[in-house]
C-alpha cells in the first residue's frame, strides 16, 4: 500500500461540504480534515480520483457546463493544496436513468481503471454515502466511510471501515501501509 495506490474519492460530502446541486465553483469548500487527509494521501504517493454522482444534470437543474467548471474548480484547489487528483469522472444521470455510471455502478471506476493502468481491486474507495462503499465493495476494493449526513443510511452497506473525515482515512491508510 502507499506509492501509486489508487484512491477513489466521492466529491460532495466527502472533499467539499455537499452544497446539494452545486453549479458555482465558488460555493466549493473543504471539509474539516479534508486539506490535511488528501495531502497525506498525495506525500505517500498514492494517485487521486474523484468518482461522481452529479444527478442534477438529469434532472434539469444543472448543466453539463455547470458540473464541469465545479469539478475544474476542485481540481484547481486540489492543485493548490499541493494534492492534485489524477482524473475526475461523475455520471450526469437521474437516478431512474438506469445508465451504466451512476454509482454504485462501476463503469466510471472501471474506466479509470483501463484509462490509468490499475487493478480495482486494489484501490481504496472512500465516500459518504451507501453508492460509494456499494461501488468499492463490487470492484474488491477496500472502502472507507466518511461519517457525516448519510451515516445512517450508509451504515447498511458494511464499509469497511468508518472515519470522521479525510485526516482520518488517510492516517488509517498510512498505518496500514507502514504495517504491511
């Protein structure tokens, strides 16, 4: 574990406070302990995505063009912190779209998968809600609960693991790595 693990990362509840069909990349901030856990995952060398649901689009209350400038928004301050990501990909669906991107499906991660050269089974996916530890669970891979609104609800879903925040999923993921 460590150098060039990949680490799946959902965007709103889980980086950023979930604004709830964010369309400004001004209304983008970090959660407590986000800065600091995507930092620590970037020095060990570990390569960052961020995996998407952004059902706004389909329901018409976002636009293509609107999703796309917040997520060029998050990458920038990705950038800025010293923490770039490696690629973002989000679905734009409703969720009775029934596409194949939505989470927890697992095309989006697949894709990256394919597109960055890595085994997804062995990355690490960590989110807030039950889509986001659905998705690492059908790929194999370890998932990492961020507590917060949908705990509850996500709880269901047996993570592996549950955390306050990024700080501390990251901390776990460096004593997992040090430990063997």
């Amino acid at each position: 574990m460590g150098r060039d693990l990949p680490v799946i990362l959902d965007r709103d509840g889980t980086i950023v406070i979930d604004r709830h069909y964010l369309g400004d990349p001004q209304g983008l901030e970090f959660l407590p302990g986000a800065v600091a856990g995507v930092r620590k995952l970037h020095a060990m060398g570990c390569r960052l995505f961020v995996i998407t649901n952004q059902s706004g689009v389909g329901r018409g209350l976002l636009t293509l063009e609107q999703v796309e400038r917040v997520n060029r928004g998050l990458e920038s301050m990705m950038e800025t912190i010293g923490a770039p990501l490696t690629a973002t990909y989000f679905c734009p669906h409703a969720p009775d779209a029934d596409c194949e991107c939505r989470k927890p499906s697992t095309s989006l991660l697949l894709q990256a998968a394919r597109e960055h050269g890595f085994d997804p089974g062995q990355s690490i996916v960590i989110g807030d809600k039950a889509s986001d530890i659905e998705l690492g669970k059908r790929v194999g891979a370890l998932t990492i609960l961020i507590e917060g609104e949908h705990t509850d609800a996500a709880r269901s879903s047996n993570p592996d693991v549950m955390v306050k925040d990024l700080d501390a999923a990251a901390t776990l993921i460096m004593r997992r790595s040090t430990n063997g």
